[in-house]
C-alpha cells in the first residue's frame, strides 16, 4: 500500500516514455528515446509537483515553435542559431506535456488531439520559416520555389498519413514522436553549419520518395482485407 502511494507521488520516467518506434531504421537513430526524452525528463520532473497541467505545457512548446519560426524568417545566420535552439527547447516540452499526462495519469483524448493539432501548426511555421529565412539571406529564388513545394509535399505527406492510419486502425506507439524528434535534430545540425538549403532540398527529396512509396502500396491494403 505504502509502495503504491509512494509511486503516485513521483515521476516515473519509465511510465512517462512511449512504446518503442514501429520503424526499424529510427532503432539505429534513437535520439528520441535515448537524448530528447531523457532531458525532457528532466523538465517533467520539475513540473511533477506544480499546478502545471500538460495541456499548459502543450501550448508552452506551441508558443516557443512559432517563435521559432518567426526567428528564422529574418534571414540572418545569428537569428538561425537562435531559432535552432528554441526549436530544440519546443521539442523538449513536446515531449514533457505527454510525460507529464502518462506520470500522473491525466491523458485525455482533447490533451492527445491538442498536441497534434498544434504541432502541425508549429510544422507549417518552422519549415515555412527556414524555407523564407534563407531565400532572405541567399536571395536564391530556385531555392525559395523548392521550398514552397516542399512546404507543399509535406503537408500531403502528412494527409496521407493520416488516411493510413485511419484505414489500418492502428494504434498510437510513438512512431511520429520519434520521427519528429530525428526530424527536428537535423534541421538543427544543418541550421549550426548554415546550410538550410541542403536541408530544405532533402526534405524536398525525401518527401517525393515518402509519398512515391505511400501512392505505391497503398493499394495493396486492399488485399489484405
């Protein structure tokens, strides 16, 4: 019973994690689990015993995303870094507000649609902002139409996501969680060498490549049934 009482009262970070990633190749990056969500921790801790609820903290990183995103729109190196940074510390509390909701068990179906909704928005401001920041600081206006159709390709990536996982019923293990903290990493890495555009070109890649693949086997699934 004292046991009981005791864990109740505590963080756990074991509690707080998600379930392991449903893609093989993030097992070999597992920056998310082994980097973002230990600091993340941290922070989670710290909130644990505060009137702080996770949908407070959801908006906190919401707020420091767009602010993000607003940085890197002024198109100078000292700004990029900045925005970079406060990118990461988005990325920490994105991580902290679920923490925070699986420890002391106040997981809602608003608080887990919340997070999503407003981290799309977040998206749309960070990549948006990177791809106007370095057409300000380059004036490459190639780069500036590969951006916008970057912008483009990933909101329909995300679409169709969605519309497979809808069709497949399949249950949230953290996968996405996972793939935005890689994501969120290498945009910073490339922000640090002041190389946006070649971030901005392989996320033009990749997101091609991403949805060939969705449009490809999609169809199949209906074999399956």
């Amino acid at each position: 019973m004292s046991k009981k009482k005791k864990n109740s009262n505590n963080f756990e970070f074991s509690k707080a994690l998600k379930n392991d990633t449903l893609f093989p190749y993030l097992k070999y990056l597992p920056i998310d689990r082994y980097i973002v969500r230990p600091v993340a921790s941290l922070f989670a801790k710290v909130l644990y015993h505060t009137p702080f609820t996770p949908n407070q903290v959801t908006y906190f990183s919401f707020y420091l995303g767009v602010l993000s995103g607003v940085l890197y729109c002024f198109g100078e190196p000292r700004y990029f870094i900045i925005a970079g940074i406060i990118l990461q510390f988005s990325l920490i509390f994105d991580c902290v507000d679920g923490m925070l909701a699986r420890s002391k068990d106040m997981c809602t179906r608003f608080g887990a649609y919340l997070d999503i909704f407003l981290d799309r928005i977040v998206d749309f401001f960070f990549v948006g902002g990177i791809v106007i920041g370095y057409y300000v600081y380059s004036g490459n206006l190639k780069l500036l139409i590969a951006g916008i159709f970057t912008i483009a390709l990933l909101f329909l990536e995300i679409s169709l996501d969605y519309i497979t996982r809808e069709y497949n019923r399949r249950e949230k293990s953290g996968e996405g969680a996972a793939v935005k903290s890689l994501f969120f990493v290498i945009a910073f890495l490339f922000t640090l060498l002041n190389r946006l555009d070649i971030f901005i070109i392989a996320l033009l890649i990749a997101m091609i490549i991403i949805i060939s693949l969705r449009v490809l086997t999609f169809p199949g699934l209906e074999r399956k049934e």
